[in-house]
C-alpha cells in the first residue's frame, strides 16, 4: 500500500475485506442466535397455550357418587394417542346451595399432566364451557384393554377383601337397657354385650376373598330418609330383586360392617359398645312392643334418617348397620330358615356385626325389620 508522504491522516484510505465476506463470516453466529430466538418462542407459545387449556378444561377424576344432586354424562368417544386411550366425557354437575361446585364424598381429585390435558382438549372438540359443565377423562388404560367402570350399582359401595368365616369374639361384659352389669346370658346368647376382648382371633385357616357391592343405607336406600319397617324376609327379596340386586349373606353382612380388621362395632376402637354413635339401646319406658301393628307404626319415632349419624359407618362406608332397624340376610346354614336377622333394633339387643338371630321365619315382620340389598361387582 503506497500513499504521499505529505498526506494528512483523513486522506488515508485503507483497503479491507469486501462487505459480503465480513457478512459470510458471522451467518452461523447470526443463525444461531435466530434460531435461539425461535425456540424461546415457541416454548413461551407453548406454555401460554397449555396454561389456556388448563383454564378452559379443568380434567377431573369420575365420581361415584354427588349426594343430592343428579348428575348427566355426555360421551365425547376417545383419542388414542400412541398406546394411551383417553376418553373425555362432559359432566353436567347441579347447584349446591349457593355452590356451582359438584359435591362428592369419599372421592380424590386427579389431575393430569399438561401434555394429556392438550390431547384431552383435542379430543373433546370443546371450546369454553360454562361453570356448571365440566370436561372429565376416565382413567387412562393401556390401548385394547376395557374402560373403567364403576362396578357397583349407584348407590351401592364395593366391598373387597378377605374375610374370616370363623372368627372368635369374646365378650368381657354384658349390660342392661339401663347399662348396668348383668350376668351373661344362660342361654349362651350374646345379649347385650359392652365389650369385646381386644384383638378378635381368627380360627379359620384360612379367609376367603370376597368381591360385591352392598347399599350404602338401609331400603330403600335414601340418604336422609327413614328407612323402611315392617318387612318380611320374602318382602325384602322381592325389593332386591326388583332393583336388579338381591338379599346380602350373613357373611357379606358381617364383613361389610366389622371391615378387614374383624371389629365387633363399626364405629370407634371397634371393641367397645356406644350408644351415642349409633341408633340403639333407646328407653323402653311407656312402649308396649304387644300391641297391634296400627299402634306399633308409632314406634317409627324411634327411627333416623339414613345417614343422619356420622360415626355409624363402617370401614367400608356403609351406614347404620348396628342399630335403627334389624336387617334380613340370607341364613348361610339354612337351618332352621333361610332367613336371619343382623344389626338389632332400637331398642337394643346384639347391636354388633357378627351376631344373627334365626328365630324367625320367612315371613315375619314387626316394627323393627328391614333389608339391606347386595350385588355381585362387575
């Protein structure tokens, strides 16, 4: 490079590479920071999108149950994405109060994760729902095996579990009406029994599983109502049956109440006899259980709504079975009738889960009988 030698300095022209190389020369830096820019885009759109489908479909686990409300499912079929079948269902839940929200017992929420939210939300063809109508998605199962269906009719609670056909209850007290102790019964009945011997053993040597639903109140199965008296073991039958159920075994009876830990009582440490939690040993003082049936029906008065007592339920979740009414079973042994009676009355007697009475026949009925219908779980 030549240049004058009196030349100032703002005359210098110096030579250098041609734009177009200098430009060549940062095209992977330039790429790359573009590309950057892309993919924070696109994860910003991402999120921003699921974030909306989470607020447009809230995806819920099916329940079993909405106490005093009715609710509607509306099948939307499924989305199969690669081995996972999802099948989205609207549910139209009821008013609670002043509540949109549907109410349910005994039952846990379940999200899913954003990325089956997103398939979820395809499959429902759903825009926006109004509040009283929620997107739901049944468990997930892998592709051909059945959907999941809640094996019991409504109203009714899955019992599952090994049972102990021979199991021994040892009573350490027997009290009156009144509470006070009594000798045992001579004639080797449990009668009223205070206390058990803690823990129950059981002889058999082996338990049997057992799987099937059983209503969660006693007929007609009504949450909040008085149950039904006055009924014959072939009358409790013909209910069952006409319902697409049918009557409970002793034994089904028995393990629906003490549950997989052999409890005498449903309801507190399970060993020791409590009036207060469950509908029994009521005052007997003025009531003539002799008179005719018409004066008898005022023996009702003694009754409780099904349900009205929260400690009465048993592990399973099953209501008033020591108590309020003496409920028909199936005698197993079939001696000397098919028919038994479990839970005792109002007034008082076994009041626990194991005991039957198999003095009556098929066809009585009195102020304190009633039925408890069973079916087989799907």
């Amino acid at each position: 490079m030549s240049y004058r030698q009196n030349a100032r300095p703002e005359d210098v022209k110096i030579e250098g590479p041609p734009l177009w190389w200098r430009i060549k020369g940062k095209l992977p830096r330039m790429a790359k920071e573009f590309f950057k820019f892309l993919s924070v885009v696109a994860i910003v759109g991402g999120a921003a999108g699921i974030i909306e489908l989470v607020h447009r479909h809230p995806i819920v686990r099916y329940v079993k149950e909405a106490p005093s409300c009715t609710e509607t499912w509306y099948d939307h079929g499924t989305y199969t994405r690669s081995l996972v079948k999802i099948r989205v269902r609207r549910w139209r839940s009821c008013r609670t109060g002043t509540s949109s929200a549907p109410v349910h017992s005994n039952t846990k929420m379940k999200y899913l994760p954003p990325a089956l939210l997103a398939l979820a939300s395809i499959a429902c063809h759903q825009p926006y729902v109004s509040s009283h109508v929620t997107v739901t998605s049944a468990p997930l199962e892998l592709e051909g095996q059945p959907a999941a269906i809640d094996p019991c009719p409504e109203g009714s609670v899955l019992v599952d579990g090994d049972f102990c056909s021979n199991a021994e209850e040892v009573c350490t007290r027997h009290v009156d009406e009144l509470g006070r102790t009594v000798p045992a019964p001579a004639d080797g009945s449990l009668g009223r029994c205070a206390g058990f011997r803690y823990p129950t053993r059981c002889l058999s040597a082996q338990k049997v599983h057992m799987r099937y639903c059983i209503d969660r109140y006693e007929y007609p199965n009504v949450k909040g109502q008085i149950p039904q008296s006055w009924m014959s073991w072939y009358e409790a039958k013909s209910a069952c049956e006409g319902q697409g159920k049918r009557m409970c075994t002793q034994s089904e009876w028995a393990f629906s109440c003490e549950g997989p830990d052999m409890k005498p009582y449903p309801y507190g440490d399970g060993y020791h006899r409590d009036r207060t939690a469950c509908n029994f040993d009521n005052d007997e003082t003025g009531v003539n259980v002799r008179a005719d049936r018409k004066d008898l029906r005022m023996l009702d008065r003694f009754l409780k709504p099904s349900g009205s007592q929260p400690r009465c339920v048993s592990p399973f979740g099953v209501y008033d079975m020591p108590g309020n009414l003496d409920e028909f079973v199936i005698n197993e042994s079939g001696h000397p009738y098919k028919s038994g009676l479990m839970g005792g009355h109002v007034f008082g007697v076994r009041n626990a889960c194991r005991p039957m009475t198999n003095g009556h026949n098929e066809a009585f009925s009195w102020y304190e009988t009633t039925a408890r219908c069973c079916a087989n779980a799907q």
